[in-house]
C-alpha cells in the first residue's frame, strides 16, 4: 500500500495562505485525507513522501507513525 505524509495546519493557518503553519504531518493510505490516526484533514493540504517520516526533518504524529510501521515492510 502506498502512503504518503499530509500536513496539518496551526490555529489559525490553512493551505491557501501565502506561508501556511504546519503543526504536524501525519500519515495517510494513497490519496485520503484522513490520516491513520483518524484525524480529518484538508484535502488541498500540502503533501510530502513519507521517506520523510523517520528522519527528523519534519514533525510526525506518534500515533500515525506507530500505525505506519506497522503497515511497513
């Protein structure tokens, strides 16, 4: 199965401002917008690869990340 990271914004941020606040990126199955955990995210939320999770650079939530390792190879 293919995942991929979608961001969450900070109170107050959202995908259409200029230079939107990630809080946290979570991790979701090919193209949803609920991430593993559950939460609901917006579906025009900024993606990353989830070759990202694990290496520090962005912020991962516990939860999303437990639940990917468990679908990992």
């Amino acid at each position: 199965m293919e995942h991929e990271l979608r961001a969450e914004y900070a109170d107050g941020s959202s995908p259409g401002d200029d230079d939107p606040s990630v809080k946290t990126w979570h991790v979701v199955r090919g193209a949803d917008s609920t991430a593993m955990c559950g939460r609901d995210l917006d579906p025009a939320s900024a993606v990353r690869s989830v070759d990202l999770w694990g290496t520090g650079k962005v912020p991962i939530c516990h939860s999303c990340g437990a639940l990917f390792l468990r679908e990992s190879p």
